[in-house]
C-alpha cells in the first residue's frame, strides 16, 4: 500500500510551541470550535488560536469550569456538550448551526485515557464512545458549517493507538475490558475516521487530519495512579516528573499546525506528530510495555491506523450506531 506519510521538513519541531506555529497567521476572520478546550493542551490551543485573532468555540462537559478557566481570553464562548451524551451532542449541534456561523477550523480535542471500565449510552465502552463515536457525531452534525468553511477537521490521536487496531469481533469490549487497549482502539479510530472524512469531504474543500500531540502531563492522567506513573518511570514517589516531557504549549503545537499551516494545502488524511507529518512505522518494531500508554513504541503510524479499506468500515460502522452520516 502507498503511503502519504513522509516527512515534508516543516521547519518546526518537537519542542515548537503553538504560539511558534502561528507566528507569521492571521486567523482574524477564521472561527475554531475546540472541543476539551479549556484544559491541558486544549487549553493552550484555545489561547493560541485566539491569540492570532481566531474566534473560539469550546464545547464543554463543565461549561463553569471552562468559563473560569478562558476568563480573560478574548474572542472565547463556552457551550454545553457532553461527548458521550448523543442527545448532548445533537443539542450542541443544532444551537450552533442555528447561529448561522461558519466553522473554519475544527479540532476534536477532548478525551479520556485509561479509565476504568465505564459505559455510556446504550452499554458503549466509554473511551471508544468518548473519543471517537462522540467526535464521529459532532463533526456530521456539523457539516453543514464546516461545509462553508472549507477548513480543517483535526483529529487528536496518539501514539498510543498503537497499542490496538480496531478489534471488529468486540469492539465494545464485552468479553472483558482492558483500559489501555480500549485506549489504543479510541486512538486508531481517530485515526481513521480523519482518513475517511478527508476522502468524503476533499470535494467539498474540507480536508481532515490525525495526530499524535506528544507526551505531556495533563488532566488526561487523572485516572492512573501515582504508584502506576512511578512504576512506568514517569515520576519519582513524590511526583516529581522524570522523562523530557513536553509542556502543553508545545503539546498544542502539532494540532494547531495540522489546523492552519498552509505547508499543509492541498493535503489531508495523514497522520502527523511533532509539527510534521510522521512517517509510517514498521509493524515488525513494535513491541509491548503494558505501563506505557503508547505500548513502548517510538514514533510513527502503524499502516493499520490509515488503511483506507479499515477507514471505510468504521466510518459505517460508526454512522449505524450514532444514526448520523452527513454524507450518506
């Protein structure tokens, strides 16, 4: 299989900043909606975005928090949305389109990683509910606005999607719940359901990318505990952080280059990290480390997580249990 995934040498990297990417951009007439953007590196993309004259749409499960959180950035609104509500969504949906506005930049941000086992919805298993079926719902419902904008639709993923593929004989985990597998799955799915749009939406001028943001220390931890992160070298026992993470501003930067480099027009469907698009990694290297959250790979995308075939199945699968396609 051919691949898109190759470097192209942005100029930035690794330890880019979000502010860095945005630079020489002016985002003054551009609208964003970012989900989870008022925490971690959502946060930090929120600022960035808003910082180059973007206006910022953030959807949030806890609208007061958020609103506590941006207080004080300009050109920010905060709405209600619940990622593994369907209803949520859809309410989200309608009052936003009702607005009349158009979505230039959309970044499915928000997530959970790791949790114990919890169900959502109809009994979904709540990572793969969360961050892929309840983004796979946001982004159709809003295609009327993207449509207009003719902008970026940017998945955040991880390298942890190489701790799964899409386990079709189980996917809701019903045969016993591993959190770091269904991680993985949620993190493939990301991957490609941005090959999938990409391939829909290019016509219509919209184009869709996946990435891996890096490791940082985040909220998104929340559910491990201290003794798990020692034991996987991440901090000592009294929490002092060991391994070269990155801050969430450099977090933030892949996504906000995926979402508004032009290095990138003309382009979609790949998978990107660390401010380029990453290239594809060789499954006969992976390896296992169940303390790790990527497994204890190194960089790039497994072909799994961008086969177009694999695309297509999940988007369908997808749009029968949400009951949203925008392109059917």
């Amino acid at each position: 299989m051919t691949t898109q995934q190759h470097k192209i040498g942005s100029g930035f990297g690794a330890r880019s900043t979000a502010a860095e990417v945005l630079h020489d951009i002016d985002l003054s007439d551009r609208l964003a909606v970012v989900t989870g953007g008022y925490s971690g590196i959502g946060l930090e993309t929120t600022r960035a975005l808003a910082g180059a004259g973007a206006h910022v749409v953030v959807p949030a499960r806890r609208t007061e928090t958020a609103r506590e959180t941006l207080a004080g950035i300009d050109n920010v609104e905060v709405d209600e949305l619940d990622l593994g509500d369907l209803d949520s969504v859809r309410g989200f949906a309608e009052r936003f389109l009702a607005s009349g506005r158009d979505i230039h930049i959309m970044i499915d941000n928000a997530g959970i990683m790791a949790c114990p086992e919890t169900r959502v919805g109809p009994g979904w298993e709540a990572q793969f509910a969360t961050n892929h079926l309840g983004h796979f719902a946001l982004v159709n419902r809003l295609w009327p606005a993207i449509a207009r904008g003719r902008g970026r639709v940017v998945a955040v993923s991880s390298m942890g999607h190489r701790r799964s593929a899409i386990r079709w004989e189980d996917v809701m985990f019903e045969r016993g719940y591993d959190k770091w597998t269904a991680y993985g799955q949620a993190k493939t799915a990301n991957v490609l359901f941005a090959v999938r749009l990409d391939a829909l939406a290019k016509d219509a001028g919209v184009r869709a990318f996946a990435l891996h943001p890096g490791g940082i220390m985040t909220p998104l931890q929340r559910h491990l505990e201290r003794a798990e992160m020692v034991a996987a070298g991440w901090m000592d026992e009294d929490g002092n952080v060991l391994l070269s993470f990155k801050t969430p501003e450099q977090g933030a930067a892949t996504q906000v280059w995926a979402a508004t480099s032009p290095q990138l027009d003309g382009m979609g469907g790949v998978y990107c990290e660390d401010c380029d698009i990453a290239e594809q990694a060789d499954p006969a290297s992976v390896g296992s480390d169940p303390s790790s959250p990527s497994g204890g790979f190194s960089g790039g995308v497994l072909p799994y997580a961008t086969d177009p075939e694999q695309a297509a199945r999940l988007w369908t699968l997808s749009a029968e249990l949400t009951g949203v396609d925008a392109f059917a």
